[in-house]
C-alpha cells in the first residue's frame, strides 16, 4: 500500500527524483570545485537565512498574538526549492538560530518564543507556527523531490499542504498556550491570515514551473 501510494504521488522519471531546483543554484564551475556535503550545506544556510530575512518583514494583528510577516512564502519556497532534507535542515536551522538571535517574527528571540520552564511548562503563542515551519519545509520539499513543483497545479497543491501542516500544528499550540477555545484560535490564529496566505501561496506556486522553464530543461534531458 505504502509504495503505491508513493508511486502515485511520484511525478518524475526515476532518473530525476530527489533533483530540486536548488541543485541549479550553484554555478557548475564553483559546484566541480567544493564537495557536495559543502553545496549541500550553502544552500541550507543560504535558506535559514532567508527565512530569518523574511521572518522580520511582520505587521501586527489587533487582538491576535500572531503577527502577519513573511515566513510562510519563505518556508515553502525554501521547502520546495531544497527537498526534504535540505528544507527540513533549513527550517528547523533557522528556528535554532532564533534561541540566540532576533531571527524570529517582530525581532524576538530566545527559547521562550517556543517554550520555557516556570515550575511548569509555559507554551509560546506562536512556537506551534516555528515548528510547523519545519515540519511543513520537509513535506514541501519531498513533494517537490517527487515533481509537485513542475507544474502549476502541483506546485499549487504542494504549497497548500505545506500551508495546512503549519496550521495544524501552530493552531493547537496557540489554543494550549493561550487558554483560547478552538474556535477562538482559529478567529485569531487563522481568519485574519487567509487571504494573505493565499496570495503567497500562489505566488510561490507559480514561481517554480517559471524557474523550471528559466532553467531550460528537466534534469536528465538534452
């Protein structure tokens, strides 16, 4: 069940799988010169620092704990743009960044964004939100790994469930965290960040059939 489901979900030639974007981001010439371990690692530096550059791009939300900023375009294309591995070491590079750094959403920092220990465990409002982000950067870039990103109604549909994973875990921290209810997480975690979400989600979507098509080919062709 399991492999027919991966089969299904696989878009790509087997030559061509696990072959991202990213991987054309190198120049050949710099790329024949360093180890792949070393390409490997400046893109996934490369991507935790976009991300920390976008993350303080943030306008408050009255009466919500959840700025709007632009972590959630920078994740899904750093996911999709890396793969699974790479996306994933990024995004969780980046949160780890944050424990010492104002990497975080309106320049926070510290462990305590997330969680800290006050004779109990004290949840952050939107630490659910940073580790949906890795979660989210993983699954984008295994779909894009399988082709998702190739065309405009995958990329679509990958930026989507990369979208919904960081909601399905920021949601129930923020409830936890805060005392709110269900339905009030969502009033103020969710409701107010739809229709930004969904033009950033186009606009990742569409970015990378543009890059594929910029690039000229798909890896493995002439």
């Amino acid at each position: 069940m399991t492999t027919l489901a991966s089969s299904r979900m696989n878009r790509l030639p087997v030559a061509e799988r696990g072959i991202t974007i990213a991987d054309f981001f190198v120049p050949i010439r710099l790329g024949e010169r360093i180890s792949s371990r070393a390409r490997h690692l400046v893109l996934v530096v490369a991507g935790a620092l976009f991300i920390a550059l976008t993350a303080n791009y943030a306008v408050p939300v009255p009466g919500s704990p959840v700025p709007v900023t632009g972590q959630t375009f920078s994740i899904l294309l750093v996911g999709a743009a890396l793969g699974s591995r790479r996306g994933l070491l990024a995004t969780a590079l980046y949160v780890g960044l944050g424990f010492f750094l104002p990497v975080y959403a309106e320049h926070r920092s510290g462990l305590g964004v997330i969680a800290h220990w006050d004779g109990h465990l004290v949840l952050g409002a939107t630490g659910g939100y940073l580790a949906g982000f890795v979660l989210a950067g993983a699954v984008v870039g295994r779909l894009a790994e399988l082709g998702w990103d190739r065309r405009i109604g995958g990329a679509v549909a990958a930026m989507l469930v990369g979208n919904v994973l960081i909601y399905l875990v920021g949601l129930p921290w923020l409830a936890a965290a805060t005392g709110m209810s269900p339905a009030m997480a969502i009033d103020k975690g969710l409701s107010p960040f739809l229709i930004g979400d969904g033009v950033k989600l186009l606009l990742a979507a569409g970015l990378f059939p543009l890059a594929w098509w910029v690039v000229g080919r798909r890896p493995g062709e002439g």
